[in-house]
C-alpha cells in the first residue's frame, strides 16, 4: 500500500534524519514527514551555520593579531553580510546532503506538517499514512523569549539566533540573555565582527554547567576580547524602543541598565509538542514539558517513540543521532548497546573551545567521590605555543582507587576534537593510566591529555 510504512518519523533533523537511515539500512520501508527543510535546526539554523560564522570570527581574529606572526595584513575589515552568506551556502549544503542520504537510502520523504493519530497513523494535509512497526516522535525544539519581563522575541531589536543567522549587518551593540552554548558562541562571533557586546547570565558564572574552572578561563578571555560579562544577573526589566533596548540588571546587589541596539535571547529552547496530536494519542508530557519516554525511548503510547529534544536533555545533535539509531535499531527487532547518557560530549565551539565529558569536579564533591584532578596548561604544551593558543588547560577528574575517568575537561583551541580520546577512553572504561599508556605525538595538542592523565597520577613530564 503506497501510504503504509514500517516506521513513519515525523520530523527530519538530526534524531529524525539519523533514525530514518538506519531504519532504511536495516530493510524497513521508511518515511519522514518534515514541514520545512530537511536538517532541522542543526542544518539550518543551528549547529552548522554557527560553526561557519564562528570560523569568521576566528579568521577576523587571527587576522588582527597577524603582524606577531610576520604576516602584514594592513587594517582588518570584516563583513558580517558576507560571513553570514558563507554560512548561508555551507548550511544548505548540509541540507543538500541530507536530501541526497534520503534518497540513497529509499527513505520517502513527505513534505508538510504531519498531525499524529491513534493507530500508528500519521495525517498530512488530507492523506493519512500507516507504520505497522512504530512511529517516532523527532519535532525538536524552538527558540524562547521571556515575555515575563517584556522580552519577546520581535525579530529587529529582540532577536533568537534565528534572526542572529541571517542579519546583513552587525548590530552596533548587542545584549546577550544567556550565557549557555548558544549565547556564548554569538558573543563571540559578535565580538569579533566589531559589536559592543554584554553577556549577561542569571547563575553566577558564564557557561555553568561546564566545570567551574572552564568558566573562569572562558570570563577572562572574553574579559579580555572587551566583552562584558555580567554574571549572577537578573534581568527585571525591559524596555524595547525602535532603535535600543534597555534593561533593568540586578547583579551582586547592584542594579544597572545595560543599553543595546539590539537584544539576542539565548536563555534556552522550548520543545515542539504543541500541535502534533499528542494528546490524542494519550502520548504525555513530563512535568518539565518534554514527551515522557522509557528507557526504550517509547512513549506512554506502545508503537510510539521520541528522540531527540523533544525526549529530554541534553538538547545536542549528537544524542540525538544515537536515539534515532538506536530507536531505529530496535524496530527492526535489533538489542542495540544501551546510550549511556553520562557519557554524552559537550561542546562549545566558542574562542577557545569548550568540551567536557563526564562529571565536573563539582558534582565528584557533592557526590562525596575520592578524586584527584590532573591538569596541564596549553600555556605549557609546545604546539600550543607555535600556533599562539595558550588559552585554557586539560583537566582530567580521576577515582583515586580505581583510576577510573570520573570526568574530563577541556578548555582551548581544538576542544571539541580533542575530547573525543576520552569519549572512547570512558565508554570503554579504560583507566587513567591507560590514556597515558597509548603513545601520543608530539607536537600535538593532544599531548596536554596524556600529560592531564599523568599529572593526575602525580607524575606529568612537561611540568
Ligand atoms: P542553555 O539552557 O544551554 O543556556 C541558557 C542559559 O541562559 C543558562 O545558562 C541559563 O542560566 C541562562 N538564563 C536563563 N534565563 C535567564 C535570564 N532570565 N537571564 C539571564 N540568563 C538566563 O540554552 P541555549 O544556550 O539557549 O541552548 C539551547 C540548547 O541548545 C541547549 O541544550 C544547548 O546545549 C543546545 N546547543 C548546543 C550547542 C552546542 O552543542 N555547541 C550550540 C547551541 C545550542
């Protein structure tokens, strides 16, 4: 039958793409309903196009400092109209790609907003579509303003990053709410294309859920690079105006206004459960909002599944592709390995990077564990040095008994590869000594880990 299925998706980005290939490559007749480009946030507006623009930040940069490096450049001029096409023409590349995986991969895909039904149906305009084997729930999740405080996204002076990827110009100053992955990385982005930019984040440090210490590096770099940072900060008021926005800011006891032409809210995302048939389907909620699964990543509807942001945090790409394999696997009557979710990278591809995996050294002192932390400075890793990024450190969080990785972190230039030695190392269990057992080259930027392991165990050679 043309509209019976063995697995319908409904939503094609990262969670939703992913479990449609595997679900194909297994030998399931799949279908993905997706109502707007396929890629979803990741491709389009999200991971991918950031990274292009972080990328011309990072060249207006390097460009500045050239002249240390016996390069003359004469006065840096940057474009962000420019970066911004760039960055344009990479994300719909991604989303090119993704078509043609589809393809490749016999996945049928259906254009328009799907409304789930009972039955394992799914309606799209007036054509309803069967899966005999499961539906799977991938809707994502969308930018959020804060209109408590009269901040609602108005697309010119109160803007998301989806307004923030497609300006012609930048803005002469920007005010940043939220200093997680997403404001961070427009911070610096900004800073870079000549904004006068305010980070301003509610807990009392900038990226707080990374260890404290990669926190304090990033607030002094950006302290540095002439951002103001402003943590511990309650926005309580705002007034928009044309042309500025000024806020009312509580920090510290203190209260000031922060003026910005324009205001960038990055203080989280909302899910995308409204309107898709849910509540039909007796499919629930959490009490947080996300759709509640089991461990299985079914709904509270048998035949029905979610991954993805819509299942619950961390909101990344990447846990979301291991749900969609790992979901499609199971449909095709598969025992997948189970997602370890203590065991998801983090990654904030600001200047300098950011990455982490495992615990903080926080949560290793509230949970009473006995650890060593094991670190090594950029400053004192020869590579680092060469290229001039001697920004930030690795920090590796030991058990002292059993030598297991309890967590590890890492600030600097490259993060986001380098973290994925221990990725490896912790989902195979592999100890500390082991790290250091598996030779590193030098000169590297990877060299910093082995050393981090080693200092760790008391005996770093570099240092
Ligand atoms: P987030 O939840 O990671 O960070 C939001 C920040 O805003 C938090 O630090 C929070 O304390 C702060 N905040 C909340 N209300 C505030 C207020 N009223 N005033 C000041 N600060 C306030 O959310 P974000 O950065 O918007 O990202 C959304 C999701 O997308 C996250 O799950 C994030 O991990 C993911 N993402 C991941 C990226 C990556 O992996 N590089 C890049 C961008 C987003």
């Amino acid at each position: 039958m043309a509209n019976q299925f063995d697995v319908i998706i409904l939503g094609g980005g990262p969670a939703g793409y992913v479990a449609a290939i595997r679900a194909a490559q297994l030998g399931l007749a799949t279908a993905v309903v997706e109502k707007e480009k396929l890629g979803g946030v990741c491709v389009n507006i999200g991971c991918i196009p950031t990274k292009a623009l972080l990328h011309s930040a990072y060249i207006a940069r390097l460009l500045k400092d050239a002249k240390e490096f016996g390069v003359e450049v004469g006065s840096v001029k940057t474009d962000y109209g420019v970066a911004m096409k760039r960055s344009r023409q990479v994300s719909d590349q991604n989303s090119r790609g993704v078509e043609f995986l589809m393809k490749k991969n016999k996945v049928t895909v259906i254009k328009g907003a799907g409304l789930l039904q009972p039955g394992k149906k799914v309606k799209v305009g007036s054509d309803v579509y069967e899966a005999t084997k499961g539906v799977i729930v991938a809707t994502g999740s969308r930018v959020k303003g804060i209109p408590q405080i009269g901040l609602e996204i108005n697309k010119s002076t109160v803007i998301s990053s989806d307004e923030a990827l497609f300006l012609e110009k930048t803005p002469t100053s920007l005010a940043v709410i939220g200093a997680g992955a997403v404001g961070m990385e427009f911070a610096d982005i900004f800073n870079a294309f000549g904004a006068k930019v305010t980070l301003i984040e509610a807990l009392p440090r900038i990226l707080p859920i990374e260890d404290p210490e990669a926190s304090d590096t990033l607030a002094k770099s950006y302290k540095k690079r002439g951002i103001e940072v402003i943590a511990g900060a309650k926005v309580t008021k705002a007034n928009v105006g044309k042309d500025k926005v000024v806020l009312d800011v509580e920090a510290g006891g203190a209260r000031q206004t922060v003026e910005a032409a324009v205001v960038l809210m990055a203080a989280g995302r909302a899910v995308n459960t409204e309107n898709i048939g849910l509540k039909e389907c007796g499919i629930q909620l959490t009490d947080r909002g996300f759709i509640k699964v089991d461990q299985r990543l079914q709904t509270t509807t048998p035949g029905y599944y979610a991954i993805g942001d819509v299942a619950g945090p961390p909101m990344l790409a990447h846990k979301g592709f291991r749900e969609g394999a790992v979901v499609a696997e199971r449909l095709a009557g598969h025992t997948p390995h189970p997602i370890r979710y203590d065991n998801v990278p983090s990654v904030t591809y600001c200047h300098p990077e950011v990455a982490s995996i495992g615990l903080t050294e926080e949560q290793c002192k509230e949970r009473k564990l006995d650890y060593v932390a094991g670190k090594f400075p950029f400053s004192a890793n020869g590579r680092a040095r060469g290229t001039g990024e001697t920004e930030g450190l690795v920090k590796i969080l030991r058990d002292k008994k059993y030598g297991e990785i309890l967590g590890a972190h890492i600030v600097g230039a490259h993060a986001s590869e380098m973290i994925h030695e221990l990725a490896v190392a912790r989902e195979n269990e592999y100890t500390v000594e082991e790290i250091d057992l598996a030779i590193h080259a030098h000169p590297t930027m990877s060299e910093a880990v082995a050393e981090a392991a080693l200092d760790s165990l008391g005996r770093a050679i570099h240092m």
